[in-house]
C-alpha cells in the first residue's frame, strides 16, 4: 500500500468517531498493538530529544524499504508513534521523504494535543524522515 492510501484508511477510520475521548482510547488501542521493541534499540541515539516522554524510534533498511520500531513509555505517545509507523513503515526512503503526512490534520490530531505532546509529534516524524534522508543517502551510494 501507498503512503497515501495507508493515511486514507486511518482518516477513515478516526472518522467513526465523534469525540476526543473515544479517538484517544483508539490512539492507546492502537500502541497496545504496537510490536514490541528490542531492548537493544531503547539508547540515547533512538531517544526523541523534543517529546516530553519517552520515545524510542529505530530504523533499519531491507529490500530498499525501511523498516521502523518505535517504543514509549507514555500511552498516547505510543499510539501516536504506532500511526506513524503504519504510514512511514515499509517504505522507501524517498517516498518518505516526500511524504505529505495530511492525515495528522485530517484527524485532528495535533490541535487534540498537549503543546509538549504536539512537540513530540513533531519530532518524530523529523526524526524518521531523517533516517529516510540518511538510508537515501546511502543508498544512493551503492
């Protein structure tokens, strides 16, 4: 599936409900779903530096798409992370360097947030474009 397509299904699906309340227990539903993280890759280097919670995001490249991980110690955060894992995740790197993520402002989802929580959700989607722009980079090389 596309970036977009994938964006479209959870636009979608965020569109069954009608307030704040029951989207954020979707969005913890969703990071009780998330695969569990390595204990390997929970280090400063994979740490989101701009959220207030935790957050760990690992990338690794196969077959030309990358491959994220991501972990938090915080329930909204990670369910946060889980959604951008499920856009971002098996892509390839230019594809997520020019992705155009609509679906956070199509959900709501950064004006339902803390201003920290907002940060963080920035961050995050900085920080995996920046392994896109780095696996790009490198794979341009080969």
């Amino acid at each position: 599936m596309t970036i977009n397509e994938i964006q479209d299904q959870i636009v979608e699906e965020f569109s069954v409900f009608n307030d704040w309340m029951d989207r954020y227990s979707y969005l913890i539903e969703l990071g009780n779903g998330l695969q569990v993280m390595d204990e390997k890759y929970k280090v400063d280097q994979n740490l989101i530096k701009s959220c207030q919670s935790r957050v760990w995001v690992n990338a690794d490249l196969a077959d030309g798409k990358i491959v994220f991980t991501a972990d938090s110690d915080a329930i909204i955060t990670k369910g946060i992370i889980a959604l951008l894992i499920r856009v971002l995740s098996n892509q390839t790197p230019k594809d997520i360097m020019n992705a155009n993520l609509y679906f956070i402002d199509k959900i709501g989802l950064k004006e339902n947030l803390s201003p920290t929580r907002a940060n963080g959700l920035v961050g995050m989607v900085k920080q995996m474009r920046d392994y896109a722009i780095a696996y790009n980079s490198i794979l341009a090389n080969q």
